[in-house]
C-alpha cells in the first residue's frame, strides 16, 4: 500500500515525508479509526486510506521533525474521516460496549466487585453528557490521551480540556448519585 502512496507524490522529499508518516502513524491511525467506529471498525482500513490521501493532498503542511504536531494531524484527520462515515451511517458517537475500558489481564480489586448495574448507570450517565464534553471524556478515559494531546486534537487550549474535564467529573458525580449510588 505504501508503494501506491509513494506513487501519488510528485516530488522526493514529500515522498519521504509520506513514506515517515506511514511507517510511523499507520498502526496508530487504524487504531484510533477502530476505536471511534466502534462496531463498525470493519470500515477502518477505508478510513485510514482515506485519510492517507488527504495528508497526500497537502504533505507541505506535515512537518516530521516535530513529531507531534504531525501525529496529532494525523489522528484529527483520522477522526473527522470517521465522524464523516459515522454520520452517513446515521450514527455520530462511539459506542461505549464496543471501547476497551478496563485491562482485561489484572484487573483492579475495585472493578472486580463493581456490579453490572453500576457499569450501565456510569454508561448511561456518560452518554447524556453533552458532546464536547462526552469527547472529552471518551478521548481521556477510554482513549487514554493526555491533557495536552487533547487540546491539541481538539484545537484548544489545555485549560479548556481541563475545565471541561472538571465539569464532566461533577456531572457523572451528580447524575450517578441522583440514581442512588
């Protein structure tokens, strides 16, 4: 596939720049598309090709040396091709079954004995936040990203992420002991 990406470029080096983001972003691109298509991740590698033709379409604007900038491009790039597909499918969020929340090889003495009707009130309270901060939460807690790769992704500042954080922290608070818990 690579080969096919390489010859869509016209110049040398934006030829090695493709060829960097492909060896170094690709897994994490798949990744990432897999996670936010949920049960629908069959249509990952699409995505991700999709998503590789419009870093082709502008391969100037990715800079490799940084390395950062260039992968949090990649992963916006990425997520927007699955919201796209998400919406024509009718569907615009993740579907919280479908994510890895817990490391199923040790867990934790406190997920152990959380019974099932805790799990689906936490689900249910998750999906009624609002969308920006329903991201925000899915991106920190079940995508596991830090603060600043979020404002990044997200085209914020790092405060912002935390605000929203705080606030999804005291909704989940007040929702889940609204029901008791």
């Amino acid at each position: 596939m690579l080969a096919f990406y390489l010859s869509l470029v016209d110049t040398d080096e934006d030829r090695s720049k493709v060829a960097g983001i492909y060896k170094r972003y690709y897994g994490l691109m798949r990744y990432v598309a897999e996670q936010t298509l949920g049960d629908k991740k069959d249509a990952a590698p699409d995505i991700v090709h999709d998503a590789m033709l419009k870093i082709i379409d502008n391969p100037g604007a990715l800079d490799l040396s940084g390395g950062d900038n260039t992968k949090s491009l990649c992963l916006v790039i990425v997520r927007n091709k699955c919201t796209d597909y998400l919406r024509k499918k009718g569907t615009n969020t993740v579907p919280l079954d479908d994510c890895d929340i817990e490391d199923e090889e040790s867990p934790l003495p406190d997920e152990v004995v959380v019974s099932e009707e805790n799990v689906i009130a936490v689900k249910r309270a998750i999906k009624s936040l609002g969308k920006i901060y329903y991201d925000v939460c899915v991106m920190k807690y079940v995508l596991g990203y830090k603060v600043t790769e979020i404002a990044e992704l997200l085209n914020v500042p790092p405060g912002t992420v935390k605000s929203r954080l705080n606030r999804v922290r005291k909704e989940l608070s007040k929702e889940l002991q609204g029901d008791g818990r």
